[in-house]
C-alpha cells in the first residue's frame, strides 16, 4: 500500500495552497471534502437513502444532493444531524481507505480538514500541519467566504485548537507570510519533503 502523509490545518491555513504544490510534482492527492460529495453523488445508493428518509424535496430539480436544504434541516434538529451522520461517517471513510488502497503510486497525500477531529490519522504513515497565525487565518477565510468574522470565529472554535493539532505533527509548513514572501520558503521546504516522503516510502515497502 501507497505510504500515506496526510495534510492538515485550521480553515484557511493553506491546505489547497500547499496540496497544489505537492500536486505539481506528481503527488496524488486524495481530498476527504471530494471524497464526502462522492459518496452522495447523482444516483448513488447513499443519495437515495436520503431521499428515502427526507423525501424527495431533499434532491434539486436535477435529483442532486440540495445542500443547502439539508444543511438547513440539521442545523434545527439534532436527530436528523445525528441520523445523517451515521449514514455518510462509515461510508466516508470506506471511501477513503478504497481510495488509498487503489493508490499504486509511493506515496499519496491525504487532504482532510478534520483529520485530528475525526480520528484519521489512524490512516496515515506521517502527518504535515499547515500551520498559521490564528488571527492571518481569520482574516484570510474571511476575506476568501466573504464570511462575517463571527462565522469563521465559530468554525475555528469548532475545530482543535493549534497547540492540540500541532502535537500531531510530524512535519510542520508554517504559512504566516503573505505568499509574495513566503512562497518560494514553502516551494523549497515542500520539494525537501517529497524527496524525505519518497525515501520513506522506500522503507515502507522494504
Ligand atoms: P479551507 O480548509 O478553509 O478550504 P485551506 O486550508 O485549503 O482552507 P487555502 O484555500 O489554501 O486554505 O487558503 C485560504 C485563503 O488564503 C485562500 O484564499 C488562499 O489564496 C489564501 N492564502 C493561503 N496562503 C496564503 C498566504 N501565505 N498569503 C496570502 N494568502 C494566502
């Protein structure tokens, strides 16, 4: 099996920032948030569970997942978050592991947002934070969701705190710089971990 890094941080730390440069040299990259509207796609078995469940009102015009009908629902009642979440966790994550399993490359990187939240780093060989400023990273996800400031602070205040997600690290891409500084920093440090993954890699299917 593929050794496995998986990449982590706060909302707006920098994940997609960095992934992309991991991808630019060829990594793979498996993205749980395109993994969890994978398995509620147009016509899958999960999708019409929820239909079944909610009705048909659930499902847009053009019988995709309304996600924002759903979010509504949940947001009011528990149960239903509850229910929902019952549903789409396990498949979520048999997802994940198939995917990462038909890897046939070195090594992969495993882009998850909740990574320490929903115990997942049980799949990973390695785990790099992104790492920023708490408040950079308010200011960046605002002005990016052109969210109220509230509405990040709430999401920030959901997710693990920095001291709790950098105990987790095995490799630290700290991003405080604005990119016009910072970025080539970031390139050399990333293409130092590709070729440190690559060994490690090595080691792993020796
Ligand atoms: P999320 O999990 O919330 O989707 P993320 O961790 O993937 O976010 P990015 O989307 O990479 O973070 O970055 C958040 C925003 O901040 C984007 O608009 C991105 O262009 C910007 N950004 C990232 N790094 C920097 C930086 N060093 N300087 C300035 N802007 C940055």
């Amino acid at each position: 099996m593929s050794y496995v890094v998986g990449l982590t941080g706060g909302i707006g730390s920098g994940k997609t920032t960095v992934a992309n440069l991991f991808a630019e040299l060829g990594v793979p990259l498996i993205d749980a948030d395109i993994v969890a509207r994978q398995v509620v796609e147009k016509s899958s078995p999960l999708l019409s569970k929820i239909a079944e469940h909610f009705g048909d009102e659930i499902l847009t015009s053009q019988g995709e997942l309304d996600r924002a009908k759903l979010r509504q629902i949940i947001f009011r009642q528990e149960q239903e978050k509850i229910w929902l979440n019952n549903l789409l966790h396990p498949a979520i994550r048999q997802e994940m592991l198939s995917q990462i399993q038909a890897c046939s490359e070195p090594y992969l990187l495993f882009v998850v947002p909740l990574l320490i939240e929903n115990n997942l780093t049980e799949f990973c060989d390695r785990v790099i934070v992104i790492d920023v400023e708490p408040a950079i990273q308010l200011e960046r996800a605002t002005k990016r969701d052109q969210s109220k400031v509230d509405t990040i602070k709430s999401i920030m205040a959901s997710q693990v705190s920095r001291t709790e997600r950098l105990r987790y690290a095995d490799d630290v891409i700290e991003n405080n710089l604005p990119l016009e500084q910072g970025l080539e920093r970031i390139k050399t440090q990333v293409f130092a971990l590709h070729q440190q993954y690559l060994d490690l890699a090595k080691d792993k299917e020796s």
